[in-house]
C-alpha cells in the first residue's frame, strides 16, 4: 500500500466511527489499519519506538473475548498479533513477542485462515531462530509449510527459516541448503518480497559458510532496501560486515562497518544493535589495523547508550 493510500484509510477508520461498537478493537477495518500502522512504523524506525504500542494492542485484544467475534474480526486481530510479534522481537522482547505470536496462531485457527495460520508460524519460527533454538524454528516451519494453497511469498519465507533452522542443527547442512534453494527458487514474488528473502537467505548460507554467494545475495538486498525499510537496509549492512569477518577479509569488513555506522542513527532495533556489537567483537582480532580500529571506534560510538558493547 502507498503512503497516500495508507493515510487515507488510517484517517477513515479514526473519523468515521464503527457501527458496531464504540470500541474501535471491534473493528475489523480499524484492527487492519493499525496493523498496517505497525508495520510501517517497524520498516521506517526499527521495532524498539513502536514496542510500547505494540503492547498496548496486545494488551486491548487480550480483552476482547476473540472466540466468540466474527471471522473478520479474528482475521483482522491476528494481522495485528502477528505484527505486533515482530515489532516486539526486533525490540528484542522475545517471550512477548512469542506470546503475540502464539495469539496471532489462534487467532487464525479460530478465524479458519490458513495464510493467517503460516504467517504465524513463519513469526514463531523466526522468534527461536533469533532465541538459538534451531530445532523449535524447524518445527514451526514445517507446520507452517504443511498448510495447503499458500502464496509464493510465505511459501518462499516458510523455505527461507526451515534452512536457517535446519542451519543450526549438526547433520542437517545438505537439507539446509535444499530448503534454501527451494527459497531462491519462488517466482512470482513482488521486488519487495524477492529483496527480503534474498537478504534472508543469505543469512543462512553465511552459517553454511557459503560466505561469497551470501555476500552477493546481502549486497543486493541492502541496495534495494533502501525504497522501503531502512531496518531491513541497516541489518543487511550489519549481515555484510558479519559475513566479510567470518569470511577473514577485513578490507570488505571495514566498508561495511562504516556503512553500518552510517545507518543506526535513523533506526532503533534491539537486533541491529546486537549485531553491531557482535561485529566489534568479532573484527577485534584486526585491531592492529589502522582502517579497522578507527570503523570498530566509530561504530562503538555511534552504538545506542541502551545496548552498549561489552
């Protein structure tokens, strides 16, 4: 949706009050505005402003006795759980962001949605890959890809986290890298779609140390991010300078890194400052490098006084 379009929809929801109930949650159209709002505000800020919000809207639907509302409504409040999940993970609230994950899955089994229903699971999967338990991301995954008739893009993304899942696990590489091309494989998706999973992909190979394909796949990624989420575009720079550390190239490292530092201050996501410190962990072995010092020195300043290095 374009901007002009979301706000003309935003302001029709606020102003026009719902029939049904003077409680707006009640709303199937006003619950599909913020959850539209919520995503928008991740893509342009990071998930750490928008967490407080993101609660809140847990807090409202957990009110609302959803089993006996519509389908709309069910629908509606698990687009809204399912974003809001997100939200919170990259604020790094992962038991709450599980938690509006799990109510987003219920959600959609009540409302008998099944696209709902593997959005849900790519969202729980996503949170214990981010947790470091590969084993539960597999399984979510795999629940999530047994649900019939489901686009490309969450076919495509459900690929995309059973490989990184199955990344993580001893034994498991070769089906790894079978989920993540079956991933690469999708057609049909939108440019924004392709560029996501592109750069998520290649997160994956970079755990299968296929560092070169991860990097080409990152670059690209990060240059087309920028039209639409200056998240995604800083935590794919912070993948690329990862990727260039574990790779043992600490030239390509060092432009990363300024790239990275470049990109926080118009963003605030919990993970992206995890990264960041785990890149100046990781690129200390270089320190007797002039050009690696003064990136690594720069990007420690730069870091949020809130997820500060150690």
């Amino acid at each position: 949706m374009e901007r002009r379009e979301f706000l003309a929809a935003a302001a029709s929801v606020m102003f026009v009050p719902s029939a049904v109930s003077s409680n707006p949650y009640l709303d199937p159209d006003y619950v599909r505005a913020l959850a539209d709002s919520l995503a928008r505000g991740r893509y342009e800020l990071g998930g750490v402003p928008i967490a407080a919000r993101a609660l809140g809207h847990v807090k409202q639907i957990t009110h609302i006795t959803m089993k006996t509302a519509g389908i709309e409504l069910q629908g509606a409040a698990s687009d809204l759980m399912y974003q809001t999940s997100i939200a919170l993970y990259d604020a790094g609230r992962l038991a709450q962001a599980e938690h509006a994950g799990m109510t987003a899955l219920d959600l959609a089994h009540h409302a008998q949605h099944f696209p709902a229903q593997a959005r849900a699971y790519d969202a729980l999967s996503r949170v214990s890959l981010y947790r470091d338990d590969p084993m539960r991301a597999v399984q979510f995954a795999q629940r999530g890809l047994r649900i019939p008739d489901l686009p490309p893009s969450r076919q495509s993304s459900l690929h995309m986290r059973l490989g990184r899942g199955l990344a993580g696990i001893k034994g498991s590489q070769k089906d790894a890298r079978n989920a993540l091309d079956r991933a690469l494989d999708t057609r049909g998706l939108s440019a924004f779609a392709e560029a996501t999973l592109s750069g998520d992909v290649a997160i994956g190979l970079s755990q299968l140390g296929q560092f070169g394909q991860a990097a080409h796949l990152l670059g690209d990624a990060a240059n087309a991010m920028g039209q639409w989420s200056l998240l995604f575009q800083a935590q794919y720079l912070g993948r690329l300078a990862q990727t260039a550390i574990w790779a043992n190239s600490p030239t390509l490292a060092v432009n990363h890194i300024h790239s990275l530092t470049r990109a926080l201050p118009f963003i605030s996501s919990a993970r992206v400052n995890s990264q960041a410190k785990d890149i100046i962990q990781g690129s200390a072995k270089w320190d007797r490098i002039p050009d690696v010092r003064l990136a690594r020195e720069r990007l420690h300043a730069i870091l949020s006084p809130e997820h500060p290095p150690s």
